[in-house]
C-alpha cells in the first residue's frame, strides 16, 4: 500500500516538473527582453534559413549544427574533400527534401536515394566529384553527414547520363 502511494507520489512529482519546465520554455527568459521591431513581409522572407559550410555548394540548413568531433575536411588548392559531421532537432523528412530540392538547385546530379525507417542516403554527382548525404534519426537529434570526394576514374571529364545511371 505505501508503494503504491510513494509511486503515486513520485509521478505526480515528475509530472509537476514535466509542466513546469515545459511552460518555462514557452516563455523563455523574459528577463533580458527586447521590444520586437515589425518587418516587412519582404524583410521576413530575406531571413537567412541556410548557409555553406565546408563545401561551397551545398546548403545546409541553420538549424543543423557542425559536430567537430566528427568532421574532417580536407583543403587544397581549389578543392576540399571529407566528410561533414551535423546533429539538429529537425524532421528527417524535411531534410530529405531541403537536399533534394537545394542539391539540384546547385547543379548536383541525382544518381540515387535510398530510405529507410531510420536512415536515408542521398547520393549525389558532379563533373569530377561525388557528395553522399545520410540522414540518421535518433530520439532527441538527426544527424546528418555529408561525405565529398573526388570521383574515381572520371577526373576532369563530364559524367554522361549513361554514367550516372550505371
């Protein structure tokens, strides 16, 4: 009898604290609060909602943060290669699309994608270099890695259609 009063207890503690700290992060720290200035539809849609990182044609979404234990990228001159290591709290599915649309947008070729329940992996040609983009959902995070390098046996030529399908 007192454990189940002692559980009863303990998840209506756990609840409390569920509900508190949730409502605090809908309000935010008020402390430092700044007057919101209006802007402009036009304003609003110039916010900047992706950048490059490593590889100068590939946008990445803001929201993705470069996790440096796990990336390395390679500089020479004119030319990096590697493999870029991201992690935010963002939809897998919307990610699938951001690439997919953004990729094509930066006069990458399709070559194929691949998804899965928890996986996904985009890949993705140029004249003489490939990007492969996997997308991993996990409980709190989706990570994201971006693999560039040279291809193989093409160096210098354009890949032809028939290439890329093969």
């Amino acid at each position: 009898m007192k454990t189940n009063k002692y559980r009863m207890r303990l998840l209506l503690l756990g609840l409390g604290f569920f509900l508190a700290t949730s409502i605090y992060g809908c309000f935010g720290n008020t402390d430092s609060a700044t007057p919101e200035t209006t802007h402009s539809p036009e304003e609003k849609s110039k916010k900047t909602t992706a950048v490059y990182h490593d590889f100068e044609d590939i946008l990445v979404p803001m929201e993705l943060k470069i996790n440096k234990d796990r990336t390395v990228v390679v500089s020479t001159p004119g030319y990096r290669s590697g493999i870029l290591a991201l992690k935010g709290r963002v939809d897998s599915t919307s990610l699938f699309n951001f690439f997919s649309n953004n990729m094509v947008k930066d006069n990458w070729n399709v070559v194929s994608k691949i998804k899965s329940p928890g996986t996904t992996i985009m890949v993705f040609a140029k004249t003489s270099r490939c990007a492969v983009i996997t997308i991993r959902d996990s409980q709190v995070y989706t990570y994201v890695e971006i693999g560039v390098a040279p291809t193989m046996g093409n160096t210098g030529q354009e890949m032809t259609q028939t290439e890329l399908s093969e």
